[in-house]
C-alpha cells in the first residue's frame, strides 16, 4: 500500500515538474506575478507580503495537465508568498520537512535539490 502511495506522488510530481518547465507555464506565472505582486492570502487579511509563488488551487493530476482550463486558466491560480504557499502545501502532505519550494513554487524533494537546483 505504502508503495502504491509512493509512486502515486512520483508520477504527479513528475508530470508537474514537466508542466512548469514549460515556457507557456514560465510567461503565464511571470504575467501573473506582474498583475498579482502582493500575497493575495495575506492582502484578503490586510497584510502587505510579496508573492513569490503562483499556486494552482486545483492540483495539477493526470486528468487535468493537458487541459488548459485548468493549468493556464487564471482562475485556477493564486499568488501568495513563501509562508502562505508553505503553510498550503503543508496541509497536504505531512513529510513536508524534506520538501521545498523551488524557484518556480513547484513542490520538491531536498534530496532532488542537492543534486543541481539551489534550495532555499
Ligand atoms: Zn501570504
Ligand atoms: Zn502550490
């Protein structure tokens, strides 16, 4: 079970990975971080914080990475900063002590970082 549980999140994760790497993905978060400078979590409690992450609120799954309605769809996502996008990914997942955001917001594994990508 734990395995099938394992390998349910490598696949996402792998699909997600491949999904952000795009450049329709990088111009959309780009623009959007242009329209959306400010947390809209924090803003909504009357706190001014940088978005440093644009989040999908829908997950990105099999089922919906090829539909545009959902992965460029602004609706679909929100700007928020570094503890806002950590506290959301938290909720989803307990083993959050060996995950990071990378530059992109993309939820990743520590272990992955050492091997090329900066971390913190
Ligand atoms: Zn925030
Ligand atoms: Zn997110």
């Amino acid at each position: 079970m734990q395995f099938l549980i394992m390998s349910f999140y490598k696949d996402n994760r792998a699909l997600q990975k491949r999904f952000y790497d795009t450049k329709k993905w990088k111009q959309l978060r780009k623009a959007y971080l242009i329209e959306h400078p400010i947390c809209e979590r924090c803003e909504a409690a009357g706190i001014v914080s940088v978005a440093e992450h644009v989040h999908h609120k829908i997950e990105l799954t099999e089922e919906n990475v090829n539909n545009p309605l959902i992965t460029l769809n602004p609706e679909n996502l929100e700007a928020l900063c570094f503890d806002c996008h950590r506290k959301e990914h938290h909720n989803l997942s307990e083993v959050a002590d060996d995950l990071f955001f990378d530059e992109n917001g993309n939820l990743r594994k520590k272990v992955e970082a050492n091997q090329g990508a900066i971390g913190f």
